[in-house]
C-alpha cells in the first residue's frame, strides 16, 4: 500500500513539474508550409536564434502581395510572392520610415530584421505553429499575432463648422 501511495504521489509531483516546464524553444525545423500568407500577422519570437530586444514588438504582416510590420524603431512596408507548393517566399521593394533609434540594441536588431526579411527564401511552420523564415541568414521565428488590423473607420465630412 505505502508503494502505491508512494508512486502515485512521484507521480503527481512529476505531472505538476511538467506542467510548469518553460515553453520549449521556437523550432526551425518544418513540419509544414503555410496554406496561405496574405492575411496573416506575426510577432518575432526570435531572431539568430536569440529572442528579440525589450522594446515594441517586431511584427510582420501579410496582405494582398505586401508585407508591412514594426521593426522596432520604424514601421516598413514592401512586396512579397509566396509559393505554398514549395514554401518559396520572396519578400523585396522594403521600406522604412527614418526615425532616429537611441537604443544601439534594438538599432542592431531591427538593421538585423530587415535583412533577413529581404533575404527570406522559404516559409514554414514548425511543430509549435510558428512561422519560420529562412534564407541568407539565420532563420526568423514569428508566433501568430492575430489579423492584421483594417483600415481605420471613415467618418463622413460633418461639413463647415
């Protein structure tokens, strides 16, 4: 009886320290690629394999052939093809807006960003629904954000005051 009661209590202790086991680490292995782009938002999780300065979050959307995000100091905006067949993902015509940027770290991070976004040769998701970016560097790993946000709403004229 003291067996069982032993065992089930290292049990329970086992179960209770995986549940509060760290997330594990973002995966650059691919299970597969992505259905479809366009339509989707991302925030980076990690970046050369190290996770991403404190500041504003790094983002990434996809809409209709352009990609557009915050890459820490400035927003950006360019073109994109993305292939499902083959993950093929090509991302170009980036632009950044040129706001000045104190903070070296988050400087380094997003000049680190935006090349590896012009660089980006395939897309897919790896086994804990991340999105990784792979190409010239070392990949971008980016976890769901939600959809992009639309247009803001229009109000109509109320005229002269």
């Amino acid at each position: 009886m003291r067996l069982a009661v032993r065992g089930a209590w290292l049990a329970a202790v086992a179960a209770l320290l995986a549940a509060c086991a760290p997330e594990p680490p973002a995966s650059p292995i691919r299970v597969s690629h992505p259905i479809e782009l366009a339509g989707t938002a991302w925030t980076l999780v990690s970046i050369q394999d190290r996770p991403p300065t404190a500041g504003p979050a790094v983002t990434l959307e996809f809409a209709d052939g352009r990609v557009s995000g915050n890459g820490s100091c400035n927003s950006f905006g360019g073109s994109f093809t993305y292939d499902p067949a083959t993950g093929a993902l090509r991302i170009g015509d980036l632009v950044s807006t040129k706001r000045a940027c104190v903070d070296a770290a988050r400087n380094d991070l997003e000049g680190a960003y935006l090349t590896a976004l012009r660089g980006a040769a395939d897309a897919s998701i790896d086994a804990a629904g991340r999105l990784v970016i792979t190409g010239a560097t070392a990949p971008l790993v980016l976890e769901v954000a939600g959809q992009p946000v639309g247009p803001p709403p229009s109000f109509p004229d109320p005229g002269p005051s």
